[in-house]
C-alpha cells in the first residue's frame, strides 16, 4: 500500500491553498477533555484554543464538531486550521507559463518563497497557486529559493509526484540559471567550480569545507560591461545555496545577495534590489508522457537590462515578456 494510499482524508477543505492540522491524541496523559490537551500541546495562548472550540473550528475526522468540554480520548484525532499571523503580501504574483493534466510551470518572482515554511505561509507561491487555480493537491516537484526568480515545476496528481522528484535527485534535469555579479577581467571563464558545501540546520550561510566535493556548478560569461559581467550557471548537483556560494567563492558575489560574502538581513518587506538571480531554463524527457519538455523564464534581470532602476531600489515589476512559447 501507497503511503498516499494509507494518508487519512482532511475532513476540512484548504483555506487560502493551506490545509488543516491533524492533531493525534497520545494514548496516555492526564488530560480529562481535548480542550486541556490542546492548550498544553499547542503554541498559543489558551484563548487562542478557546475561539477555536466557540466557533466549531475543532473537528472530529468526519467533520463533526467538538466541543470544549468534551471527554479526552486516548489515540483518537482532532482537525482544524492553525490561525496565521498576517503575512507581508509578495510585491508580484506567480505567472503561470504552462499548465495541463499533469504539471504546472510558474515563472516565480524574487522574494516569493515556492512552499509554506516559516513567516511565509499563505503568501507562497504554492498556496497561491493551490487557491487560484483550484487545485488542492498540487505539490513542488523540487524548490526555488525565496529570493531567487524563475522557473517551478508543480505536479497535479498525487501519484506522478514521485516521478518528477525523481528528475530532479537522478540529475535527469538540464538547468540553465542566469546571474549578474562583478566582472573580473583576470578570471579565465569558463571554468567548472567544484567544492564540499555544508548547510547547518538553523545557520543562514552554507559554507564550504575541506573533504569530497559534493557541489559542481559550470560559469560562462555571457556578456560584461564596465564592471558588470552576466553569467551562465550550469548547476550539475542541487546544493542548497550552491550557486550564490560558488560565485562568491570566485570573488564574485551576486548582486543583492544579503547573505554571501556578508549577512545583513533585511526587514522582510524590502523588495528593493532583488538577487539577481534567475532559474532560466528546465529541460527534461518527460516520465509520464514521455515528452521532450523545455521550459524558459522570460523575466529578465535589472541590475543588467536597468542597472541605474536597480541600485537606486526602484521597485520593478519583472514582469514576463510576452510571446515566448513554452511546453513539449
């Protein structure tokens, strides 16, 4: 059996692409109603729990109510949706550049995280997208940092999940990233940057260490103008950061990187000057259908096309070009 065939339905339907949480009662404990093991379980204040119980938003797994006093039972299960703090709206929507039975391909834009995580829930690109197009089950073949652009591969069924996952950790995708950083006159490009990168859970920066490489990315200059240089990256492994590192271990920082070579964390609502970074291609044989698939970003990055725009953190829209043709 599946493990989606095992998963327990939601008797709630999502809320703003969110579903609810599933709260299994222990089999042991001192609670005498599910009232007092919520309040003791979960992160908020016992008013908090109590709205929760006032307006019927606590539910048995068929959808039926529960009330504030009713008895504890050990093993049974409680839904309901976590109440959210308000989030910081993203500045520019996903764009949707391909869409069929099987897979949605969205253009995202800087600073939209691609799934829930953090202080970025319902402003994700996923949840967005779940609401937008009715689709409650689609999920993200694999993930786009927050702070970069470009393209994400979402699938619509469940069960081909896995199948495009895999794509990505068998290394069957050629991607095509696009960066605007310094330019170095004395470094010879193209070169293939290959190094160990460990990223500490909890520690902002990846950092890269003595031992196997486990990280390679290629670097083609595309073109250069005064200080600026516009790069080709062609990641082979999917490191996390890996690009942002590996340029900047070439004395080359991306531009508006607040993290590498220095952290200066910005307040969550300055979309001034965006990395300048940009998935610009995926390319790939199709599993399910066996269809020869290339899909291409048409955002274009401003430190490069309005580099005045970009450093005075004028606000841009980055809107896709129109007329590019992208699917099978």
């Amino acid at each position: 059996m599946s493990r989606r065939s095992r998963r327990t339905p939601a008797p709630l339907p999502q809320r703003d692409g969110i579903g609810p949480v599933r709260v299994r009662l222990p089999l042991e404990g001192p609670w005498a109603t599910v009232r007092e093991h919520l309040v003791e379980r979960l992160p908020v204040a016992a008013a908090e729990v109590d709205a929760l119980f006032a307006e019927g938003e606590v539910v048995t797994g068929d959808g039926r109510p529960v009330a504030a006093d009713a008895p504890y039972v050990p093993g049974g299960q409680v839904w309901f949706h976590r109440r959210r703090a308000a989030e910081v709206p993203a500045p520019y929507p996903p764009v949707v550049l391909f869409r069929d039975e099987h897979l949605v391909v969205v253009d995202k834009p800087h600073f939209l995280a691609t799934t829930p995580r953090g202080r970025h829930v319902t402003q994700t690109a996923l949840a967005l997208l779940r609401a937008r197009l009715g689709l409650p089950e689609l999920s993200p073949a694999h993930r786009l940092d927050r702070l970069t652009a470009g393209l994400v591969l979402l699938t619509v069924r469940p069960a081909e999940r896995a199948a495009y996952q895999r794509l990505f950790s068998d290394r069957l995708v050629r991607k095509e990233y696009e960066a605007v950083a310094g330019y170095d006159p004395g470094l010879a490009l193209p070169r293939t940057v290959r190094s160990r990168i460990v990223k500490e859970r909890g520690v902002i920066a990846a950092q890269e260490v003595p031992g196997e490489p486990n990280a390679e990315t290629r670097v083609e200059l595309l073109a250069h103008r005064g200080s600026l240089g516009h790069y080709r990256l062609l990641p082979h492994t999917g490191r996390t950061h890996q690009l942002r590192v590996h340029l900047n271990s070439l004395g080359l920082p991306i531009l508006g990187d607040p993290v590498y070579p220095q952290i200066t964390d910005p307040a969550p609502d300055d979309f001034r000057r965006p990395l300048q970074l940009l998935a610009r291609t995926l390319e790939f044989t199709d599993p399910v259908t066996g269809t020869e698939r290339r899909f291409t970003s048409t955002r274009d990055l401003t430190a490069w096309t309005a580099y005045d725009r970009w450093a005075q953190g004028v606000p841009d829209p980055a809107r896709p070009r129109t007329g590019t043709r992208n699917g099978g």
